[in-house]
C-alpha cells in the first residue's frame, strides 16, 4: 500500500483509533438526547406548546348572526333583517388617511375630520359607516380606496314604515339587540348564536397565508309570531291618526283584543308631536300609560254588585243628582230630580250617584276585590317592557272618600290594556283569557313552538256577565254610548270621560283648566262577542271633549272594519239588509267605514247623556258649571 | 502495464493536486481507470454536504417569508443565499481540488495571521458591524463578512499540522501543547470580545478534539477542559443577557414573552410540526412569532413544516456526515495523521455547531447564536463552512 509521499510525514503513532471511536460514541449519544427531545417535543408531550402557539395565533372573527323576524298573526312579516353593507377600514392600510377622508365624506355624508380621525387611529378597524344602503355601498366601492372594507351586516327593515307598529315592535340597535318593545321583551328568541371565523394570524395581525379558517357558521334566530293583525293594525293606527288629527287631541290609544283568547289584535297609540305632527308614538301607552278612567270603570262596580247578589238588572232605587260624603260632594253631569232607576237605568245615563249608592251597599272590600278580580293594579301577562300596573291602593289606606271615587273610576289608575282585559272578560262569559302580543316562536325549519299562556280564570258568573252585557248593550242603544253603534251588530260598551290629574295635584291646571281623558270600552257583537276594543283619546279638545264625542266615534269605525276584516257574520236581523246593502255596493272595506261613518252622523244628531265626573280629594268634582257633555 | 499516457496522464493529475490511489497507480487499466475511483465516504459526503445545502435554500426561502410582513421582499433572503451558495460551491469545488498539504505547507500560517487579524478589526469600530450589540462582521461595500468561521479552519489546520509535526511532543507543554493553547486562547479571547462565546466555545471544544485525538496526555485534557468550562461559565454568569439565557433554558415558561420567548416560539413550531409537519411553506411560527428563523432557528422551521420526520433526517444527516467524517479520519489516520486531525477538526466543527445549534432549539441547549451549517441564511459562514468542507471532500478523495 502505497502512501502519501510528503516531507511532513508522521515520525511516529497516528491519531488514536480507540480515541475516534470514543469520540464518535459521543457523537452518537449526543444525536441520541437531541433526537429524544425532538420527538419529546414534537410527538410526545407537543400539548402545552401546540395550545399556547394556537393561543397567539387564532382569531376569532364573529359573524353576525341574522335576527329573527317578527309576523302578524298570519305570517306576515312586520319587521325583519335584511343585509346591508357597512364600510369599515384598516387604519395601517391608510396612506394617506386626509384625501381618503376628503374623497368619501361626501359620500357618507359625514365631516371629513370625523372620518379623518377615525382613520389616522392606531389600530386595525374602524367602522367608518354602519349599515348604509346599497347605492352608497356601491359608490365606495367604486373609490377602490385600498384598507377600506364593505362588510355585510344584517339591518332591521319594517317592511310597514318606520312609524307602523313602532311601538309595540320596538326596535333593536345596530348590532341586532333589541332596545325597546318587543324587539326587547323576546330578544332572546329573535336573537341567533353568532358564528365564528377563526383564522390565524401573525403577531401583527395580518392573515398568515398558509393559515386554517374555519367557520362555524352563524345559526339565525327564530321568529316570533304575533297576535297582531297587519291590516288590523294599519287601519287602526290610520283610524287613530286621522281622529285625533281632527279631535284636536293629544293622543290616544286603541287596543282591539279577540276576547275570546286575549289575542292582541292590534295595539296602537298616537301621539300628537311638538310641532303639531299626529303619528303613531314610540311609546305603547295601551301598556305604558296608567290614568284614571272614569266612567268606563262603572261596569266594574256594578259587576261586583250583581256578583254580591246585592241587586239584579230590575232593582230601582231612588238616586238624587248630588250626594255629600264626609268633605266631598259628588254630582251627576246634568242636574235631575230624585228618580226611580234601575241598575240598567244609572249605567245607560251614567249616573255617578246612582253609582256610587250602590257602591257604598257593596262596600270598600267588594268594590276593590271586584276591580282586584279583573286585574286592576297588577300588570298583564304581557310582560311588555315598561308596563304599567295601574294603582289600586290597598282599602286599609282608603279614606272615607275612597269608595265613591273609585267606584266612578277616579283615584284609580289603569292602563288601557287592563281596561281592555276587564271588559273582554265580561264579553268572554266572565272568564278572563290573559291578553297576549306573541303567539309562539317558528325556528328556521318553519316549527312553530307556543309560548306558555295562563289558563282561563273566571271571574264572575256567566250570568253577572249577560246581565253586565245587557246594560252595555242598553248604553250604546240608548244611553251615552249611542255613537258606538254600528249597522248589523249589537255593541256593548261604556263611554268615560275621565279629568286628568294636573301635575302640581288636583285635576286643574295652573289657569284653573281641567283636562279630560276621554274612553269608550266595549264588545261585540253583544249576543257572541267576538272583539273588545277600547279607544282613550287623551285631552280632546272643544266640543268633542266627552268619551261618547270623542271616542265612541273611533270605536264605531274600527269596529266595523274589523268585524268585516275578521268575518263576523251581523247578528240582529233587522240589520241584515242594511248589511246586505253595504255589501252589494263594494266587496272592497272601505266602503264599510264609510257606512259606519254614515251611521255615526245619524248617531251624532242624537241626545246624549252626559257623563259624570267627581273629585276624589278636593273640594269635590261638584262645579255643576264644569260641562261634560257627552255628543 | 503502464502506458506512456497513463504515465502523463497520474503527472497531470499531481500536478493538479490529484493523487492516483495506490490500486489505480498500479493497476490503471485502460478507459476505466481514467476516471479516479472515489470512496463510497465521499460519494456520502458529496450527497450530503450538496443535499443539506440545497435544502438550507430552500429552507431559507420559506423560513424568510415572514419578511414579507414588513414590507420587505420575501425573496431577497433567498436570492442572498443563492449568491452565497454558488460562491460556497465554487470554494468547496476550489478547496475540493487543492492538495490539502497545501494547507499545511503553504496556507496555514497565512490563514491563522489573516483570520487573527480579522478577528481584530472586527472590535473596531467603523470597521466591524455592529448587530444586536454584537461586532461579528466586517463590512466591505455591501457584503459582509464573518472572520469567526474563517478562523476556525486556520485554527484547525494550525492545530492539526503543529499537533502533526511534533507529534511526539504533542504530551509536552513547552513545545505543543503552550503555543496551541495560547493562539486558541487569544482566538477564544477575541470572539469573546464581539462577544460571541457561542462560537468561541465551538472553536475550543474543536480544539480540545484534535488534541484529543492527536493523543494529548489525559491529564493536560482534564486540566484544559476543567479550566475551560470553568472559564465559560463565569463568563456566562457575568454577563447579564447570558445568565438570562441560560435561566431560561432551564425553564423557558418561567417567562414566555421575555428571556424565554424564542426557546418557547421554537417549541410552538416543533409542537405545531408534529409527526410530519404542516408542509412546506405552511410554517406559523416564522409569521413575526419566531425571531431569527432563517437563520439562528431555521431548524425549527424544519421540524415544523416536515415535521419529527424531517428533523430527524436532518439530524441524521450531521451524524452521517459525523460518522463519514470520521471513518476518513480513521481510514488517513497512519497514512496521513495531518489530514487525518484536519478530518477529525472540520467533521467535529461542522456536526459540533449542528448540535449547539439545534440543541437550543429543542431546549437541550442554552441559546448561543451560532449557526446551523449549510442551512442557515448567512453568507459568509456558508461559503467558508463550504470551503471548509471542500477540504474535508479533498482528504475524503484520497481514502480508498
């Protein structure tokens, strides 16, 4: 073997084989611990790295998810989400963040140091705009402004108007919450579960490329399915409107119930703005407004009267037209001598001595279990937020003025869904059905699951109730309620027109003015109610100030329509050629109001009697000058 | 059986700095024996050494992506290493072919002087560039250049060819083993002074192999290598970002986000590559999360995008390369003992540093900041790692 020949040559031993070896051990056993720990690391306990790494990477995006929407009791929509775009930005992707404000505020029509500010922000995101529609959306996106995003956002649209129905559906914020009405009160069932984007991303934010998205998809929320009737409730928001336009007043309320379920048919109130505007309020006071009602009350105590066994529809007593009790002296809206009426008698004229004698007869506990049995004072199984429950004092904190002025419904304060709630109860036999605005929820599969309603509770006797059915049926034929009526059905309601208590207490206001709440509850039709309806015009101004002026007037034209809308069939013979009549000139429903229209102008010419009033603290609502005259 | 051509052409070939085996000096027969015959070792070592290097490139352009982030090009830290790997070729093609004795005879003393003076200018400043407080390299009109790794070839051929020549005295302290430790010291001193005590500590423990394995007396080893880690460690404890280091290697949870944070980021990328990695390109961790992952960390890169798989076959090829490395030093070692130490030396370096390196990214190794070989971004520590390595391929040539 032939070596290298050189001068440098070895003199002597070689580099020491046992030595390589023992370095080349140490090698391996070296590669031995790194490759343990490798597979260590990367195999065999990888847990705690591999989560605090996805910790510091993954995002989670949340998408929006799409709110329930809101149907009338025939599944139509009444306010749903639709999508729209909202216009966001990346502050770090902004060049040059003062001509991007320049080049789109006029677009968004917002300042441009407003936009400027929002871009120049040290962070990653900036709404610029939230849901705006489409045509601005479009101009944005034809800027091409590079950082600047058109993000899809689900927005609430009623279809019926900003104003229809504001304020029993309420409304919900821009990110979907409800804030109001029942928009609110189900928000947990109009609400979906929100989805996830998760992306990875790097420290600094951006997406990394090779990184994993998944999406857990957003799951809608349900819909809630109402009691309302759409068209229902247009006309009754229209009807209101129109009335109170013309009544000069400053509000009103109507609530249309189905008694025979307390199905809400539909809810409206009016309010008269500060620049003279009539349009529907964003507040329900059909829930929210507790007042005192007057006279529509009487039916209340009279029920307890019948129920008690104290009296029947023909026991007379001899009522004069003024009465003083302790400090207070109650009068009778018209002056009459001492006369001999029946219960029927006193409820047709609206007599508040007549009342209040048999009041007294059924005492402080009967009076205020009578109005306590049909939910005077607590609130309804509505629930709607805000709801008032109306003030009935306990009788341990009555004064000796207490039962004669609650039993003509002054010192009391209700709402007008309570006042729709006791009366349906009378048209429903005596068995009251809890009022309701939601029916159930229909998940996105189209089920349809109920929410939980109170079972019926009857209150009175069936026979309390036709007895109580009879003497409103007698108002509306012949006493104060007379502009109720309508052709082809027989009504059984109540006029009230009730004195506004005045801030500073008392019921007149610093020159001396009362203010009036002018009602009308009732039902029909009398012989198989099908709908109680209750109309409040607050604070009705001139002649029309009565409940049976102001209000019968809106109850007969909403009435009308809605027996025809819901198809009642007329029910007194004589009427049916009138309805027939009415029906050949125009299947359209219109022409029913004007037939109801037509009918109240021959109502109008009709005599009515007045209503009463009384004070229940002060020198007693006895000024026989304070005219109340209902018609 | 020779011919007047086979004749001229073994002349040629010494000239060249090629030397005929002994089997085809003597045994040349005809066509076949024109081309040499190359051990299998060098064949490994050539596959190896050209593997790892084209898989650092393309490492180096997926670990460098992360740049993009910045605004930076992603491609401009592969296009570096593509200069630097063909300039690394053409070393290793030039070193492969030049006579190792060369080295000895000629180069030796030129090297040690140049790399010691390098490694002087390197601590002044205006000369030396100065990176996260270190002055590793020196920069000459755009290029940078590392005189560490330089000086760790001249130091393991001046080593090697004094340990050689004077073998017997390589147990005498006077005459060997007093100037070796002294020019390794004063080296050891300067990479200090950058301070780099990663790479001084790698160009020690080469040295003490090669003593080693030029048969250095036991006990002068133990006295060298106490005195040493001694040394070492003081200097580790002194320094206050180093004693952080070395805390944090012993438990890098104690505080993620500060001294622990790239041991726990290199973990996070070998956790994420599990068994057989997220794929090329697919890497998180060199997203802003892991520092240095081209360069210092690119091992952890591997093992996530391939995976335990993919970093076992990288550790596999520094032990093969190891194992081949030392055959050749085994096969040299009574034939040639020079080129044999100067085997053991660059074998020892290449897979020593390989070991620091991906030590501290397992979490096995305090972090030091050298390099991994032939993988890392890097310009000069590639094109002389290379040229070193090209030596180590010149003494494979003559094993048979």
């Amino acid at each position: 073997m032939t070596v290298i020949s050189t001068p440098y040559r070895s003199r002597g031993a070689e580099p020491s084989a046992p030595r390589l070896g023992i370095i080349a051990v140490a090698m391996a056993v070296a590669a031995a611990l790194l490759a343990w720990q490798l597979v260590d690391i990367q195999v065999a306990n990888p847990d705690r790295y591999r989560e605090y790494g996805l910790d510091q990477r993954l995002t989670s995006d949340q998408i929006p998810a799409e709110r329930g929407a809101i149907l009338d009791r025939n599944g139509l929509l009444l306010a749903g989400s639709v999508a729209s775009t909202t216009i966001t930005a990346n502050p770090r992707l902004i060049s040059d963040p003062r001509q991007t404000a320049t080049d789109l505020a006029p677009i968004l029509g917002l300042p441009v140091a407003e936009l400027e500010a929002q871009l120049r922000r040290d962070s990653y995101f900036a709404f610029l705009a939230r849901e705006v529609d489409d045509r601005v959306a479009e101009r944005v996106a034809d800027l091409g402004i590079a950082g600047i995003f058109l993000d899809e956002e689900p927005s609430r649209h009623n279809p019926g108007g900003d104003h229809y129905a504001r304020a029993v559906l309420g409304r919900s914020d821009l990110d979907g919450h409800g804030i109001s009405g029942l928009e609110t009160l189900y928000d947990d069932v109009l609400t979906g579960v929100p989805g996830q984007n998760l992306l990875e991303r790097t420290n600094t934010g951006e997406l990394i490329p090779s990184g994993q998205q998944r999406v857990i998809p957003a799951i809608a929320g349900d819909s809630l399915v109402l009691t309302l009737d759409q068209t229902l409730q247009y006309k009754t928001e229209q009807v209101l409107v129109q009335h109170v336009t013309d009544t000069g007043a400053a509000g009103g309320v109507v609530v249309v119930l189905d008694n025979t379920n307390g199905d809400i048919l539909s809810m409206a109130t009016v309010s008269r703005s500060d620049d003279d505007a009539v349009l529907p309020s964003t507040e329900n006071r059909a829930v929210t407004w507790q007042y005192e009602p007057g006279s529509i009350a009487k039916p209340l105590t009279f029920a307890g009267v019948l129920e008690a066994g104290l009296a029947d529809l023909d026991s007379y007593r001899d009522v004069p037209d003024s009465l003083t009790i302790w400090d207070a002296t109650f009068t009778d809206a018209d002056e009459h001598p001492i006369a001999s009426w029946s219960l029927v008698d006193i409820l047709q004229k609206s007599s508040n001595i007549g009342t209040i004698m048999w009041a007294q007869q059924l005492g402080d506990e009967g009076l205020y279990d009578s109005l306590r049995s049909f939910g005077i004072g607590e609130p309804t199984a509505v629930g709607f937020p805000n709801e008032a429950p109306g003030l009935l004092h306990d009788t341990d904190d009555w004064s000796g003025t207490s039962l004669p002025t609650i039993a003509i419904g002054q010192g009391v304060a209700v709402t007008p869904l309570q006042m729709a709630q006791a009366y349906a109860t009378i048209a429903n036999g005596g068995v009251a059905a809890a009022p309701r605005l939601a029916q159930g929820s229909q998940d996105g599969a189209g089920n349809f699951t109920a929410f939980p309603h109170p079972e019926p509770r009857r209150v009175i006797s069936e026979s309390t109730a036709g007895k109580l059915t009879e003497m409103l049926t007698a108002v509306v034929a012949e006493g104060t309620g007379i502009n109720a009526a309508i052709p082809g059905y027989d009504t059984a309601g109540k006029t009230g027109t009730a004195w506004k208590p005045q801030p500073g207490g008392g019921y007149e206001d610093e020159a001396g003015e009362r203010h009036f709440v002018a009602s009308f509850a009732g039902f029909l039709p009398a012989d198989d109610p099908a709908i109680t309806i209750v109309v409040v015009i607050d604070e009705p101004s001139g002649t029309r100030e009565s409940g049976g002026s102001a209000a019968a007037p809106v109850f007969a034209e909403l009435s009308l329509y809605a027996l025809r809308h819901l198809r009642i069939p007329p029910s007194t013979e004589t009427a049916v050629s009138e309805q027939e009549n009415v029906r050949s000139e125009s299947l359209v429903e219109q022409d029913a109001a004007a037939a109801a229209r037509e009918a109240l102008a021959a109502g109008e010419a009709t005599d009515d009697a007045a209503d009463g009033h009384a004070h229940p603290e002060a020198e007693a609502g006895v000024d026989p000058a304070d005219p109340a005259p209902d018609g | 059986m020779k011919t007047p051509l086979a004749e001229r052409r073994r002349a040629q070939q010494a000239s060249r700095g090629r030397h005929p085996t002994s089997r085809q000096a003597t045994t040349g027969r005809g066509p076949r024996a024109r081309r040499r015959r190359y051990s299998p070792l060098f064949g490994l070592l050539v596959i190896l050494g050209f593997g790892l290097g084209l898989y650092g490139l393309v490492m180096v352009l997926s670990a460098s992506s992360g740049d993009a982030l910045d605004g930076g090009d992603p491609w401009s830290a592969f296009r570096r290493q593509s200069l630097w790997f063909a300039a690394g070729l053409m070393a290793a093609l030039c070193t492969s072919r030049l006579d190792h004795r060369l080295w000895r005879e000629r180069l030796s003393i030129p090297l040690l002087l140049g790399a010691g003076a390098m490694l002087v200018l390197v601590l002044v400043p205006g000369v030396g560039l100065s990176v996260n407080g270190a002055s590793r390299w020196i920069g000459v009109g755009g290029f940078t250049f590392q005189p560490s790794e330089l000086a760790k070839l001249a130091l393991i051929v001046w080593v090697a060819d004094m340990a050689t020549r004077r073998y017997r005295d390589v147990t005498c302290i006077n005459s060997t083993l007093a100037p070796i430790l002294m020019m390794t010291g004063a080296f050891a001193v300067l990479l200090i002074l950058e301070p780099d005590l990663g790479t001084a500590i790698v160009v020690c423990a080469v040295v003490f192999v090669v003593l080693y394995m030029a048969g250095a007396a036991l006990s002068h080893l133990w006295i060298m290598a106490g005195v040493a880690s001694c040394l070492a460690l003081t200097l580790a404890w002194l320094a206050p970002y180093r004693r952080e280091r070395l805390l944090a290697f012993s438990d890098p949870w104690e505080d993620p986000l500060e001294s622990g944070y790239q041991t726990v980021q290199a973990g996070v990328a070998l956790a994420n590559g599990g068994i057989s990695g997220v794929g090329l390109g697919a890497s998180r961790g060199k997203w802003g999360f892991l520092p240095e992952a081209h360069t210092d960390f690119i091992y952890a890169i591997i093992a996530e995008e391939f995976g335990v798989i993919g970093g076992l076959t990288v550790l596999g090829a520094f032990v093969l390369i190891g194992a081949a490395g030392f055959l050749v030093a085994h096969r040299l070692r009574q034939r040639d003992p020079f080129a044999s130490l100067v085997a053991v030396g660059i074998t020892t370096w290449i897979v020593l540093q390989a070991f620091v390196n991906i030590g501290a990214v397992v979490g096995a190794l305090p972090i030091t900041g050298v390099t991994l070989p032939f993988l890392s971004a890097g310009g000069s520590s590639l094109v002389v790692t290379m040229a070193a390595y090209g030596v180590l391929l010149n003494i494979a040539s003559h094993v048979d």
